[in-house]
C-alpha cells in the first residue's frame, strides 16, 4: 500500500520541499524518489495504529508550526489514505 497509494501523495504533497537539496531537504522527512528507500524514513514520523499523534499527519495538516503549511486538509481522500496506512501498520507483522 505504501509504493502504490501513500508514497505518489507524498511525493505530489511534499517532495517540492522536501527533496535532496531542497528547503527541507535537511528536515527528518527526505524524499529521493525511492519508495522501497524512502519508506523506512517515512515509518519513522508514524505512530504505528494511531494516525493522530503520526508527526507525518500533523505536519502535512499544518500542525506543530510546519513552516510549509497546510499540505493535507484534514477531511481530504489524500489524508485518509494514509491515515488508513498508519493504522495498518500496528496488523504488519
């Protein structure tokens, strides 16, 4: 789920910043373009089974003073794929 669904929507949301050599490209969240590489980075900004306390979401809502701001209404489709992926995360063995 994460290479087909969640991982197209962070590189449309979120790779203009957060790219190597980007403005963000320093932050905890890099983006190379690399799925299966990029995924474990990405696992950890989740709480796996709680999307809610999942820095990744609040961060892309706009919370804890993200400097780039609101990149994922709360109610979109787009918010709910991955939240729907976070809270699979806990099933995973």
């Amino acid at each position: 789920m994460f290479e087909t669904s969640v991982y197209p929507i962070l590189l449309m949301r979120c790779e203009d910043c957060h790219a190597p050599g980007r403005e963000a490209g320093r932050s905890k969240l890099l983006l190379t373009g690399n799925a299966r590489f990029d995924r474990a980075m990405v696992v950890a900004l989740v709480t796996p089974g709680n999307p809610a306390d999942s820095q990744l979401l609040i961060q892309a809502a706009g919370g804890d003073l993200h400097p780039g701001g609101v990149h994922l209404s709360t109610d979109s489709a787009e918010y709910q794929t991955i939240s729907d992926w976070i809270s699979l995360l806990s099933l995973a063995p």
